[in-house]
C-alpha cells in the first residue's frame, strides 16, 4: 500500500507516532487525551446536582443542629461543603494522573494503615449517637471505613489477580479472611451498614474474577446463614431488621424520609420552599434524596439515578476488552461500591432497605465520606484510561498497514 492512501490527517514522518498537539507533551496534555471524558462529565454533573441538593437541605439541618449556645445561619452545611469540594476535587485530579502502578502500591499499603486505623477505632474513636466511627479530634477527625472502602477493592483486586499467574495461590481463603477481619472491627463500632458494603464488594469481586457457579451458590447459602445468625446474636442487625420487616422499633426516621420524598409529587414543591425536610432527621446526608425528592420532585430523584446506572454502564462497557485481570476487577470493583453506596441510600429513602446510615456519593454532605469518594473515583478514572495511540487509534493501524 502507497503512503498516498493514507488518510492526509493520518500523514507524519516514518517511525513517529502523530501528535495530539503541543500539549500533549505535558503529563496534563496526556491526562486529558487519555482520561474518560465522558466519566468525568458525569461525575461533574452529580457533584453540581450535589451543591444544589446540600444547599436545599442546609436550613433544616441548621434548624436541627442549632440550640441556644449555636446557631448556624441557613447555608452553614452548604458553605460546608464548598470548602470539602475543595479539598475533594484536587484529590479527584490528582489520583486520577497516578499510573496505574503506582496506583496499585498506594493502594495496597493505604489499605494496610487504614485497617490499622478501622482496629483502633472502637477503642479510640469519637462516639456520635452510640457508634464510635470516628477517630482524631477536633476538626481533624474521620471515618477510617470511608476511605478503606476504594483502597479495599483495589487490595483484593490485586490479590484475586494473582491467582491468573498461579492457580495454586488460596486467594479465595486470604480474601475472606481479611474481609472477615474487617467486618468484625465494624460490628464492634457498631457499623451493620458498612459491613454490609465489604460484603457485597468482596461477592462481586469473587464473582468477577470467574468464581464457579457452585461456589456461588455455596456462597449465597452461607450469605443467608449470616443474616440470620446476625439476627439472633447482634442486637444491631436485629433492631433494624425488626423495624424495617415488622415496624415494631422506633420508624420514625424511614417513615419521615418516605413522607418528604412523596410530598414534592412528580414536579416538586420548589427550590427552598419544602417543608417537610425540617422534620427529617439527617437531611443534609442520609435523607438527602428525600429532600431532593420534596424540592425538585420525583423527576429529578429518577434522573439522579439514572446518572448513577449511566456510570456503573459506562465502566462495565469499557472493561469489555480489557485484557488485564487487574484493571478489570479493580475497576470493575470501584463502579460496584460506588452504584451499591447509591443504591442503599435510594432504598433507604423509599423504604425499601433499613436504614443504614450511609451517604449518597458526591450528594450527601460530608467531609470523610467527600474526600473518600473523590479518592475512590479518581482510582477508577486511573484505571480506565487509555493511551488512544495504543489501543484503537485509526492512524495507528493505518500506517501499519502501509508499512
């Protein structure tokens, strides 16, 4: 073939690549041309959505949480939550620059300090509504399970990777084990909801990496065996499983949120003008979505999760052609946490999951659960970039030809 039937853009000297631009020769030229653009404009779209909905929610809260020694002004948790978007963004770009070895490396010795930190948390921690969840002081306080969440994932994807260079390795065993040990360090906080989370990462990790079919269902049976001996022996799981099957508990909380989501209709009341979200008990976090649904009504709370799905489908469908084990699993492991984190909290709104205080990604207000959430999402635009002169660039494989 003559260089002539070349496509003329596709034209450059022999044995060079063609340049995207003068840019391009800086590590932000490349981010751009290797990140996700589409991932990153859906994360943008839902932190927008974010301030929106942490601004509308911000005086009930202000209302809830002032006394007479405090009293916060109206957009208090708003202003809040700029300053925590400050801090979560950078931490976003940042990680989302790493190579994806280093990536890994960080991850993995993350993981190692933050389960440290998750130990030593019920016996160190700072006790907020009978849970010690927290550990630091003062303003330098956080929530060590947020941040082990994405590094988690990132650890056990690893681990199960392994297993493609030597079947003999008990990946399997390790795995739970170390997800065994975590969970008991939340049950010990008490945090039922977050040890839930770990569970469901570790199943569709396994899942993932090609588990058999009679595994599985081994696994499902012993999933069920847990929720029932979690019942009968740890008061947690049975008060809220109580009150959500049998409302026989104080369901003040659900029935609140299910109230406010239902009273803005399909259209909603309007911006500021709810009424029922000064009832809610955590509007500005856990109940966030009632108070979207009350405002901006049921239309915008099925938009918002459909921007959830369009994320989790815009992952799986560019992991269609990954080759390595690692990326797959671990990008593949990020979109699950971050869909289950969504779908918990939406279900808990509508009643259809007890309450488990967990927060909306990049919705809810927060200062651990922001920069965590940052961090993990950073990790999985790391992990889904491409280099499109290495993959599937048109020129690329013109000029093999022509060669």
């Amino acid at each position: 073939m003559k260089m002539d039937a070349v496509p003329r853009r596709g034209r450059f000297r022999r044995g060079k690549p063609p340049r995207l631009g003068r840019a391009d020769r800086s590590a932000l030229g490349r981010w751009f041309w290797e990140i996700d653009l589409v991932l990153l404009a859906l994360v943008t779209v839902l932190i927008g959505i974010g301030l929106i909905a942490v601004a509308a929610a911000s005086p009930a809260a202000g209302v809830r949480y002032s006394d007479g020694a405090v009293q916060f002004p109206p957009l208090y948790y708003f202003y809040k939550q700029v300053m925590w978007l400050g801090v979560g963004i950078p931490v976003m770009f940042v990680t989302s620059m790493l190579p994806k070895s280093m990536a890994r490396r960080l991850c993995l010795i993350g993981a190692a300090v933050f389960i440290l930190a998750l130990a030593l948390t019920p016996f160190l921690g700072h006790q907020v509504n009978g849970a010690r969840r927290w550990i630091g002081t003062g303003g330098a306080q956080l929530q060590p399970s947020e941040f082990l969440k994405p590094l988690y994932v990132v650890a056990m994807a690893w681990l199960f990777s392994l297993k493609q260079h030597d079947r003999s390795l008990p990946v399997v065993p390790i795995s739970f084990v170390v997800t065994a040990v975590i969970a008991g360090f939340l049950m010990k906080q008490p945090d039922f909801g977050q040890t839930v989370m770990f569970l469901l990462m570790w199943t569709a990790i396994l899942t993932l990496s090609g588990a058999p079919m009679k595994g599985l269902a081994i696994l499902a049976g012993s999933g069920i065996a847990v929720v029932v001996l979690a019942y009968l022996f740890y008061p947690v799981a049975h008060l809220r499983i109580d009150n959500f099957l049998f409302q026989t508990g104080d369901t003040y909380q659900v029935d609140s949120a299910r109230r406010t989501l239902l009273h803005g209709g399909l259209f909603g009341v309007g911006p500021g003008a709810g009424t029922m979200k000064f009832k809610l008990p955590e509007p500005h976090t856990d109940y966030i979505f009632s108070v979207i649904g009350e405002e901006f009504g049921l239309i915008a709370c099925i938009a918002i999760a459909a921007l959830y799905a369009a994320i989790m489908v815009r992952v799986f469908v560019k992991l269609l052609d990954e080759e390595d084990q690692f990326i797959l699993l671990a990008a593949a492991g990020l979109a699950t946490q971050f869909g289950a984190q969504a779908i918990i909290n939406m279900a808990v709104n509508v009643q259809l999951a007890p309450s488990k205080g967990m927060t909306l990604p990049f919705i809810s207000y927060g200062g651990s659960s922001m920069i965590a959430l940052s961090m993990g999402f950073g990790l999985l635009l790391a992990f889904t970039r491409r280099n499109p002169y290495l993959t599937r660039s048109p020129y690329v494989v013109t000029w093999n030809k022509a060669r």
